[in-house]
C-alpha cells in the first residue's frame, strides 16, 4: 500500500506513530484527526467513487452547520463498503455518475442533496419542511432544483418534494411560513397575504414575510423562526424595522414557530381583530377549534 509492505504498517501500529482510522486507512499521524482527515479517510474507505453526501455535503456547502455527527459517504451500489458506526455512515445510489460535482473533496450537488436529505426523512411533512427551508435559503435555481426531480424523481416522498417547490415558487421562505399559509390562513379564512413584500429602511430593502397592504390594511406579520437573536447586527436591524413601521402607521404581529404549530386559532383570532378594526369583514368563518 503505496509503498508499504504489511509488515511495515503493522510496526507503525505497533509503534504509535500510525493508528487505524477505518478498515484499510490509517493516519499516518498522531493526534486526532481534523475535520479534513476524516472526511478524506471516509472517501478513501468508499472506494474511488465514493462521495460526500447527505448531511456532510450540506455541511461542505454551507446549507447546514457542522454538527458531530458521521461523516455521509454514497458510493455505487456494487461497492463493498458498509457503514462504520460511528464514523461513516454508508448509502448506495445506482445514479451516482449524474450527482457528483466538482471539488476538491467531491460531494453531491446542492440539489441532489437538499433531495437526499428529504428522502431520508422520517414523514412526508417533514420532507416538505426541508425541502422549502434548504431551497430559499441555498443558491440553487428553481430550473435545477425541477430538473433534479425531474430527472433523478426521488424513491419516496415526491409529492411533498414536488409541493415544497411549488410553496417556495409562490414566495414561502421557511417551514414556519408554510404553516402560517396553511393553518393560519387558510384553514381559518383569512385571506393570503403578500409574501416577501418589500421594506426600505435606512436606505436598505428588507423583506417582511407577510402583509395585507392587499386587502386596504396596513398589517405586517413576521414569522420569527429563530429562538434567540443570533446577532447583535440583527437585533439592531428588527429595531429599525419596527421603528419604520411604526413611523408609516403600521400594525405589526410577530409570531414564532410554536404559535402558528400550536395555536393556529389564537394566531388567526389576532390576525382577524386587526383586519377588523382596519374595515375588513370575513365572508366566512371556518375556525375549527371548540368553542368558535
């Protein structure tokens, strides 16, 4: 092996100086393995067509944060390797040829593996969640996120992959806006609202998730997804949006992904008071929860 007879290897184990990382492939160093060494050795127990996927992949592009978790390698499905717990997990694709992009540590494209992960999810709705979360959020064309489905159409979950791309075409940004669409909106009556509206503020353009400025009513609704302000920067930034929407006589909601999961009635009730008090009258009233 690259020069190495067997009884040399064996001596550097024996030494210390070399240590098994995986069947076949040693470091030929000591201390623990970077980041970079272990996703190499991974390749390199996958075999010469293996590559990085799933959530490694996601990783490596940027679409999720690195988490301790085993390095995701797909190989081709005549390949002997197996997943080495807790290490490498190992999944098998008979298309493998078609996903692979081009990198210094080769990995699935972005729209094979924002496809992978939904497959490996445990419901449909989940899937879907995923797909409109990695889609709006990832640079990844809506052309060549159809394509993908289209040409590598996924083995369970389509319909939910297919609907998620159709929610982020129409403007949803993120699962909680999802939803807000469906069981705020639409199972109470309220009419949709304009998605991604535009909002100068200090000169710069922001998006607010929801607004009824269609319906003749001054309301913005943000969905807030995140459980604590990640920076000081965005902070100050949600602060200048309120300040400017109160300067331009706007109502503002704010609701987080444990309203609209949890109490979609109680969201719907606020939504439809302020639309209320602003002129607007519901043709019905479908509110399913006990009591209305």
């Amino acid at each position: 092996m690259h020069g190495h007879s067997d009884g040399d290897i064996a001596a550097n184990l024996v030494a210390g100086r070399w240590h098994r990382v995986l069947p076949r492939v040693y470091a030929t160093f000591t201390g623990e393995p970077s980041r970079t060494a272990r996703l190499r050795a991974a390749l390199l127990y996958g075999g010469p067509y293996a590559t990085l996927s799933h959530h490694t992949a996601a990783e490596e592009w940027g679409m999720l944060p690195v988490a301790d978790r085993p390095v995701e390698i797909t190989v081709p499905y005549s390949c002997s390797a197996v997943s080495q717990p807790p290490l490498v997990r190992v999944h098998r694709s008979r298309a493998l040829r078609h996903s692979v992009a081009e990198a210094t540590l080769p990995r699935t494209r972005r729209t094979d593996t924002i496809v992978d992960l939904a497959v490996a999810q445990e419901t449909a709705r989940q899937a879907l969640y995923l797909v409109v979360d990695l889609v709006s959020s990832a640079p990844v064309s809506m052309t060549d996120m159809l394509g993908c489905v289209q040409s590598r159409p996924p083995w369970r979950y389509r319909t939910a992959i297919k609907r998620a791309l159709e929610l982020v075409a129409g403007g949803l940004m993120s699962a909680l806006e999802v939803e807000y669409a469906e069981r705020v909106e639409r199972e109470q009556g309220i009419p949709g609202g304009r998605r991604q509206a535009p909002m100068s503020v200090d000169g710069r353009t922001l998006w607010e998730d929801v607004t009824y400025d269609p319906l003749g009513v001054p309301l913005t609704v943000r969905l807030d997804g995140r459980a604590t302000h990640a920076t000081a920067g965005v902070a100050f930034r949600d602060r200048r949006r309120d300040n400017a929407a109160e300067l331009a006589r706007r109502s503002r909601l704010v609701y987080g992904w444990h309203d609209v999961h949890d109490g979609p009635c109680a969201v719907a009730a606020e939504v439809r008071r302020v639309l209320h008090r602003h002129g607007w009258q519901p043709t019905v009233n479908p509110c399913r929860c006990s009591g209305s």
